[in-house]
C-alpha cells in the first residue's frame, strides 16, 4: 500500500543544507501498521511528512496505492491519505465548531450526504450528538483528538499517519485512543504508519517497527523481537535500555557515529 | 428522553443560548456571541462606548426624525447667530442655519465617511497581507515594498494632496484616506497570518486537498478579522479627525454640507462672541471619537480574554 524507495529529504541548500531523511526505503502491505521510533531529530516526523504531502522530497520515489506520489499531490489524491497530528490542541481550528471542522473535507471534495457522513465519522470515533456543535475549548484533549481522527476518516481514507497521536494525552486518555485506532484499523482495513518516541505506543498499534537514527533507517523489527529484546543494531539496543529506565552504565556514546 | 436538569443552570432562552451542548449550528454560534456580549457587558467604558456609536447610528438613520431638514438647510439671514433658545437648542450660525439641526444631519455624512472608509480599508488590507503573510518570498518583498511606499507618506499630507489633485468632495475624501489608512491593516493581516501559516490545523487542511484560497478565507481569516476589526475600531476616530480636518481645509465635504469639520471652520471667525457655532460641532466630533475609542478597547479587551 505504502512504497518508500530511497527517499532523501533535505531543508535549505548550500552550505546550510540538512538532509533531514537519508535513502530511507520500506514497504507496508495493506492493512498493516508500520511503527517508526526514534529519538527527536531522527528524521522519523520528516519521513512522514513526506508521505503525507506536506514537505517534498528532493530523492526518491514515494507510492501509494500503487500510484506515484509527486511533489505537488493532485487534490483527489489527497483522499487516499489522511493524517493525525501530535497536538490535538494546535490540530483543530479554535474558532470552528467540530460541525464546521468535518463538513470542509466535505466540500472541498464535493461529497454528497454531509449529514450522513459527519454522523458517521462521530459515531466511528466514539462521539455523540452532543458533541457535533462545541467548540474545542468545549472539549477535552481525549475528545479533540477523537474529533482529529474523525476530521481524518471522514474522506474514508486507506491510509492513516499518526504522528505521535498519544503523547499530548494523560495516561488513561492515550489507552482509549490507542483502542480507538486499533478497533479502527480492524474495522475499516486502514493502512497505518505511526510515528512515536514510545515504544509501548508504537508496539501496542503496529506489527512491523522500524528504527531511526540521524535520518536513517538503521533496522527493521516487529514487535515481538523488540519486546523481547532481539534487535540488532547497538542503536536498537540503547534505545530498548532507555525506554527501560534510566541506566547510566548502558548508555554507549555515540553508537551511531 | 428528558435531558438532566443541571442545578443553578440558567433555563429558558438563556439555558438555550449557554447550552454547552448545542444542538444546531445556529445554537452555537448564537450561543458564542451571547458569551461575548456577556463578557463585553461587564466592561462599564466599552458599554459606554458602544452606546456612544449606537446613538450615531441612530441619529443618522432617524434625522429627519430627529431634527427639522428645513432648519438645517434653509438660511434666514435675520436669525443669524442666535444664542441658544427653545426654537434653536444650540443656537444658530453665521447663516442663520440651526446648528442642533446641522450637527443632527452630519451625522450622516460622517457616518457614510467612515462606512466607506472600512468598506475599502479592509478588503484591501486583507487582500494585500494575507497573501504576502501566507505565501512568503517574493510575493511577500513585493507586496511589501509596496505596503512600505504607502506608509512612508504622512498620512494628512497625502490625503490634503489626493483631495487637491482629484478635488474637493467627500468621495474623494473617502478615497484620499482610504489610500492613507490601508497600510497599517495589510501589515496587521500579514503578522497574524504568519504566526498561524504553520498550524497543525492549516496543514490538515492542505492535507484534505484545500486550495490556498480556501485556506486563506476559511482558516485564516476568522482569526485574523477580530484584531483587524478592533484595529479599525481604534482608528476610527484617527479617521474622523483625517475627515473633519479636509472639512476643516475646505477639501473635504462642501458647503452646504453640515459636515462638522467644515462647520468648525466657519465658526472659526466668531469663536470669541459667539463660540457655540465651532464649539459644539467640534465636541461632536470629539465625543464620536471617543466612544470609538472606548468601544474600540472594549473589543480589544474582550478578545485578549477570550485568546488568553
């Protein structure tokens, strides 16, 4: 469903230039759920973002549903992908009610039946009648981010990026969502790529994990290796440590250099 | 299926608009406004304000209700001058004309001044800043660059030049400050614009396949048009005074207009025997420009609460 074939993403040019991606590549079958973790900075968000549409890629080849992805998305494409962001408090516009924030997808996509499919959409994420016509200061951060999702399944999309969806959430919030997604994931067949620096996160949502570091690819695992601590990069490994706890005597400087 | 009764909850067509669960689009945003006006209400200096421009708006629609056309207009050269009397409140002036019925009916003029004046300041203003706030680069140098040759004029300076070169007349008033008053609100639309071009939510629009133009009218525009709006506010009296001084020039509205610039100046003659004829339009001016202004910092208030 989703093919990322040496994909370079780099910010600025001449001497300022960051390669923020370096020839990353991986495939995700439909109906799977790839994780990407890694600390801040290791080009997991960029990657991403670059499936996503919103930054190009100067490198590479992204497809989608075995379309070729250019830079600038044909807009019925966008249909194809949908996207939730980290901050459920930045993601929804603060002077629109959550009516207003689901019937745009429908217009700018001409849809019919925009009573229908806002009901829909609500009923999917676990939201009310009640809820349809508050504002997001209204809501509490669970809520917003089941209204994002919502705002994102709305186009009945294949493929859902989440990028770190739970992280801005109490504990007992993120388990809700974390079932959210996977009950959605199962319902509708969504193909997902997750982004997070929480390995219990990424594990309970995805099968296939990647691991990045410095805007590589250093290593592809599942879930069960990475809870059983068969990883084979020394990357891998401190960062399985870190997510343990912190332990100064496995902490190995600079593995990656 | 009965809703639960909160206790304390206010009822009837208050619980209706407070409702924290509404049930129509129409309920929200009524409900949204009764908020503010809730909040604005408390706000003694801004109510003052608002009924201030109320009464503005009031006494220009209803003149001819109000006051005598005929006296306003008609000039009797024996009652020239007049102190204050029961025919004549606020006396009349050099032509014999009643300055209460005057002050009454130029009301309308200053009124359509600064209706014009907003009409055209805030399309263009936005038009200019939104686009250079969101697309950046080159668009945003040039428009820019542009925005900055119009500031670098003094404001009265060019619009006493546009009023001589076009002549005098108060469209070309309007136009003359129009051209003066946009560049403040093209700068205002472009920050606010790029404080917010890099939100999650704009991103998710473009994800769903929007059109920057869609973006712009639907995103950003509701959150750049309160402080816009507040901005005019405050400005009003700035352009009030911009319009009364054309008047004041003789470049702006023309006799027998009751514009009160202009009834300043004639009054200018016989401040010192008869002070009521530049007096008491000038303190219409003043009191319209404070309650602009008051109301103006209501506003200004009210959305700070509402964003902090």
């Amino acid at each position: 469903m989703i093919d990322v074939a040496a994909v370079s993403v780099t910010y600025g040019h001449g001497a300022s230039l960051v390669r923020a991606a370096r020839n990353v590549s991986f495939h995700i079958q439909a109906g799977d759920a790839l994780g990407l973790v890694g600390e801040s900075g290791s080009g997991k968000s960029t990657v991403m973002r670059a499936i996503a549409g919103l930054i190009p890629h100067a490198e590479g080849r992204i497809a989608i549903a075995g379309r070729v992805m250019p830079n600038k998305r044909p807009r019925e494409s966008r249909r194809v992908t949908q996207m939730v962001f980290q901050d459920p408090y930045g993601s929804l516009h603060p002077s629109q009610t959550v009516d207003q924030t689901l019937a745009a997808p429908i217009a700018i996509h001409n849809l019919d039946n925009a009573e229908a499919r806002i009901m829909t959409a609500l009923t999917e994420v676990g939201l009310g009648r009640e809820h349809r016509f508050r504002y997001p200061h209204q809501l509490s951060g669970g809520q917003r981010q089941r209204v994002a999702i919502a705002r994102a399944l709305i186009l009945e999309p294949k493929v859902l990026l989440l990028d770190e969806p739970t992280s801005a959430l109490d504990v007992s919030v993120q388990a809700e969502i974390l079932n959210l997604l996977t009950r959605l994931r199962r319902d509708l067949g969504l193909t997902m790529l997750m982004v997070s620096h929480d390995l219990a996160v990424i594990a309970h949502i995805c099968d296939r994990i990647g691991v990045m570091s410095r805007g590589e690819l250093l290593e592809m695992t599942t879930a069960t290796d990475l809870a059983e601590g068969r990883v084979n990069h020394p990357y891998s490994r401190q960062l399985l440590r870190a997510n343990r706890g912190f332990d100064p005597s496995g902490v190995d400087v600079d593995v990656t250099a | 299926m009965s809703t639960p009764l909160r206790v304390g909850a206010p009822t009837g067509w208050r619980g209706w608009l407070l409702d924290p669960a509404p049930a129509s689009r129409n309920q929200a945003r009524l409900g949204r406004w009764y908020r503010a006006w809730l909040a604005f209400h408390r706000n003694g200096l801004a109510m003052t304000g608002l009924v201030i421009v109320a009464a503005l708006v009031l006494a220009a629609i209803f003149a001819p209700l109000l006051a005598d056309r005929e006296l306003a207009f008609h000039q009797v050269l024996e009652d020239r001058l007049q102190d204050f009397s029961w025919l004549h409140p606020f006396g009349t002036d050099e032509l014999g004309r009643d300055i209460y019925a005057r002050v009454v009916f130029g009301s309308r003029i200053t009124l359509t001044i600064v209706g014009l004046v907003s009409i055209i300041v805030l399309p263009v203003g936005l038009g200019i800043g939104l686009p250079a706030g969101y697309f950046g680069g080159w668009i945003d140098s040039v428009l820019m660059r542009i925005t900055d040759i119009f500031l670098a004029f003094p404001r009265l300076v060019l619009a006493l030049a546009f009023a001589a070169a076009l002549g005098p007349g108060i469209e070309n008033a309007v136009i003359a400050i129009s051209l003066t008053a946009w560049p403040p609100y093209a700068r205002l639309a472009r920050a606010e614009t790029m404080t917010r071009r890099h939100a999650e939510f704009i991103e998710a629009a473009q994800l769903q396949g929007a059109s920057s133009f869609r973006i712009l009218l639907t995103q950003i525009v509701p959150l750049c048009l309160p402080s816009v709006i507040i901005r005019l506010t405050l400005d009003m009296a700035g352009i009030i005074l911009t319009a009364a001084g054309l008047g004041f020039l003789g470049l702006g509205a023309q006799p027998p207009l009751p514009e009160w610039g202009a009834m300043v100046s004639t009054g200018r003659a016989v401040l010192l025997d008869q002070w009521w004829v530049a007096t008491i339009p000038g303190t219409a001016i003043f009191i319209v420009s404070l309650g602009f202004n008051l109301l103006g910092d209501g506003l200004r208030d009210l959305s700070e609460a509402r964003s902090g």
